[in-house]
C-alpha cells in the first residue's frame, strides 16, 4: 500500500513535467534569434522573440515587425514579438495545434513541436497539412 501511494503522487508530477519541457530559451536553426517558450495563463505555450543577433537597422533604428499584414502592428519592435501562439500539449515529447509566425516574411503558419531530446526541438510550420510543410532544428540555451 505504501509504494502505491508513492506511485500515485509522483505520476501526476512525471505527467507535469512533460508538458513543460519545451519550455526554456531557444535558439532557432538559422542561429539569429533567441525564442522564449512559456505555459501563458489560458494553459496554451507561447513563443516570443528575446533576443535578435542583428537588433537595429542600418540606420540604428530598432527593428520593426515591417512585413506583418495588419499594418497597425508594423511599427512594433521584433524584439518582444510573440510569434508562438496556441501551442497545445499533445503527448510526450509532442505539442501541436498553435501557430509559428515569420516575421521575415509576415506569414503565420500552423505548427508542430516534437521534442527529441531535452535540448533539441523540431519545430514543422505548414500550411493545411503538416506533410507539406518545413522543418527546423532548434536549440535550447536556457
């Protein structure tokens, strides 16, 4: 009866834990910014921009979201932008159904996360279906 108790309280630990591995500071696989992924307050993931290799223009001004096709939202900086939306636990080591946006391009695109391994995340961005689609490496740093 003891070990079953121990067992009982430590599940819902284990379980816990795998929902939160992907959070932690990434490095995206073309090494020019840093994404912060975080459990937001609805019990979604978020992603946003915490640090850029390249943070100013030429001119020295900060940059800016310029493509985003709501040009409200043009003049908001990069650094701060939340590009990971919706994110949802899915099983171990896999969180899907939410949104990756490129600010290069001002395109959002649905996304899946598969963790391989506690530092390495394959982030696939598509459109309609996940079969046509891209893949990229990111890297934890924190």
């Amino acid at each position: 009866m003891y070990y079953f108790k121990i067992i009982l309280f430590l599940i819902p630990m284990l379980i816990f834990s795998q929902k939160s591995d992907i959070c932690g500071v990434w490095l995206e696989e073309q090494k020019r910014s840093h994404v912060e992924i975080y459990k937001n307050t609805d019990g979604f993931f978020e992603g946003k921009i915490v640090w850029l290799i390249e943070p100013y223009e030429k001119d020295g001004d900060i940059k800016r979201d310029k493509e985003n096709p709501d040009k409200n939202l043009r003049k908001e900086p990069l650094k701060g932008l939340v590009i990971i939306k919706d994110l949802n636990y899915l099983n171990p080591n896999e969180w899907g159904e939410g949104t990756i946006y490129d600010a290069r391009s001002g395109k959002t695109y649905s996304l899946n996360a598969t963790l391989k391994d506690k530092d390495n995340l394959f982030m696939r961005g598509y459109l309609g279906f996940s079969f046509i689609g891209k893949t990229t490496s990111w890297t934890r740093i924190e």
